[in-house]
C-alpha cells in the first residue's frame, strides 16, 4: 500500500483530509481507484465458523491480462500457524492479502479458508473473518478509546483496557493528559508511528479475527520501539492463523513457514534456519539487510556520540 500511497502523499494537504477520514482498507481501496470488481453471488451463505485453516491452491492472478503477477502459488497454513511471504519488490506480496479480502477475483486456482472457497461466501463475513494490521495506520479524528473500540464496537471499559494492555499501548495512554478520553489524530494528539501501530494492534485484538495480516512496515523503525511492536504482535498473532507479509525480514524468523516470491511464483520455502543453510535467495536476502541495517545502526551511533 505505501507504494500506492506515495503518489498521492504529493497531493498533500487535500489528501490528507480525504484521508484521516478513512481507516478501513476497504474504504482505501475505492479511494485508490482500485474497482470494486467483486460481488456476492446471489444467495451466497456467511463464511462458516472454524479453527481458521487458509488454504492457496494454485493460485493465479493478473491485473491486467498481459501481465501475470502470481502464477501457481500454493501453501496451506494450519489454524494458528504464521507464514511469512518474502520476496523482491513487486513480487506480489500485497497481492496476496489482496486476493485473500477479495478484492479482486483470483484467475485460477482457489482460496479457502477452513475449506470453504472464499468467492463462495459473502464478502461481509469473509472482511469480518480477517484482520489486518497495516503498516501506516490511519487514526480518527476521536478519543483513544474510540478509536481502539472500533475494532468492536460496543467493547467494554475492560475489554478495551485489556487489549490495550496486551498490545503494549496501556502505560502509553495512562501517561496522557486525559488517558483514553484523549483526542488522537490530525485536529488531536498526533501519535508516533510504533503508538500508531500499537493501537491498530490492540483495535485487532479486539476484533478477534480468525485470520490475521500482518503487512509488516517498509520503514526501518528504532529498536525500542521495534522491540515493542514485536511483543505486541507476538500476543495478537498467538494462537491466531497469521499471514506475513514482509517488507523487511525482522518478524519472519519465527514463522513456521516462510515462502519467497518471486515472479509469481514460489522460489524456495522453509524455516528461517533451513532457507539460511540453504544459502539461495533468501540467504542471500538476510545477509543484504543485515549489512544495510548494521550500517543503519554505527550510523546513528556516530551521530549520536558527535
Ligand atoms: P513491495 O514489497 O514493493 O510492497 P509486493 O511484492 O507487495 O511489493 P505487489 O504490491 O503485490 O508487490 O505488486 C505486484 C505487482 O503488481 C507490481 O509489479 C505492481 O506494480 C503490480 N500492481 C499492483 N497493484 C496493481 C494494480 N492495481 N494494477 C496493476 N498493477 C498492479
């Protein structure tokens, strides 16, 4: 998505007000232009309650018929399991979760979750099947707690205390002027980028979601906050199905499967350790960012010892 956005980032100004307006990526994707090109079928059921198996089965896809981005991508990931996709720049990650909220209809294959095909089911119960946690979350204009409490409306003080606790973002809040009664946003209390995220991680946790995605910022972030965000998302993403897509490599090593993408399809899969030992692309891809980040870090070292 920050590819998509950056674009529009020069609008500036009138963006920005289009935009704080929006939070839910459905909305960002008609704001994008992107077609609404999917519908339910007439008389489609609710996606059936289940443990939360997803499931990708030769699965193709093209923006345009020209131009193929994924061309046979199969995995399966068991309920509770995390897989992480890795892969080059335009390899298609995005994609993925794109065609997981169908929003678009794949152009082979299929995409099931606890067995049921996804453009089977209406899109309602699919969207309220699966939660994200984007890597720029956008914040209403509105109190902590509303905007932590969107992620089910009409939560209790408790439950959206305790999901603030688990996502690391309780003590923030305490520590405001007006506790979760704080206006947050562009017209309030304009919050980092790790706050940001610990919020649309505790609005996730509240949500419940069978499925999660977890669209990993393309940003380098400091490592105190990066160590906060990783916590928050080890307590989401327990025990919960979970789809990585990553920009950078820092939450993939813990997954239990990571696929690399590349021109649409699978190049290599496995754990961290064996793609390591493996020494391919992923290999390959590790080594590049520990460089880049090792550089990063003596870098701001040296600008903080001048
Ligand atoms: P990154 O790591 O840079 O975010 P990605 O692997 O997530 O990349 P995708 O966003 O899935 O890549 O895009 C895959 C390819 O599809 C890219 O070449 C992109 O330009 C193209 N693409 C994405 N969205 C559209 C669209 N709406 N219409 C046409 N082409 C698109």
């Amino acid at each position: 998505l920050i590819q998509l956005f950056m674009p529009l980032n020069i609008l500036g100004f009138a963006y920005r007000e289009i935009r704080q307006g929006l939070t839910d990526t459905e909305a960002m994707f008609t704001l994008l232009g992107e077609k609404q090109e999917v519908a339910d079928r007439p008389g489609a059921p609710d996606l059936a309650p289940g443990p939360g198996a997803l499931a990708f089965e030769e699965v193709r896809f093209a923006y345009r018929p020209d131009r193929p981005i994924l061309k046979g991508v199969t995995f399966h990931v068991p309920p509770g399991r995390t897989l992480a996709i890795v892969g080059p720049t335009g390899a298609g990650k995005s994609t993925i979760s794109r065609l997981l909220f169908r929003f678009y209809d794949v152009t082979g294959g299929r995409i099931l979750i606890d067995g049921q095909p996804i453009e089977g089911v209406t899109q309602r119960s699919l969207r309220a099947a699966i939660g994200v946690v984007p890597q720029d979350t956008v914040l209403f204009n509105d109190t902590i707690r509303y905007n932590i409490a969107y992620g089910r409306p009409g939560a209790t003080e408790e439950e959206v205390v305790r999901a603030a606790r688990l996502a690391q973002v309780h003590d923030f809040v305490m520590r405001l002027p007006e506790g979760y009664r704080t206006m947050v946003g562009e017209r309030g209390l304009k919050l980092s980028g790790g706050e940001k995220q610990r919020v649309a991680i505790a609005r996730t946790i509240l949500k419940d979601p069978r499925i999660l995605i977890l669209d990993e910022a393309t940003s380098a972030l400091d490592t105190r906050t990066e160590q906060e965000i990783q916590a928050a998302l080890r307590e989401v993403s327990a025990d919960r199905t979970t789809l990585v897509i990553a920009h950078r490599l820092s939450t993939v090593v813990e997954a239990d499967e990571i696929i690399v993408l590349q021109e649409g399809r699978i190049a290599e899969r496995g754990t961290h350790a064996a793609l390591i030992a493996a020494g391919g692309l992923y290999a390959e891809m590790w080594r590049r960012q520990s460089e880049a980040v090792a550089m990063a870090e003596a870098a701001a070292a040296a600008q903080a010892a001048a």
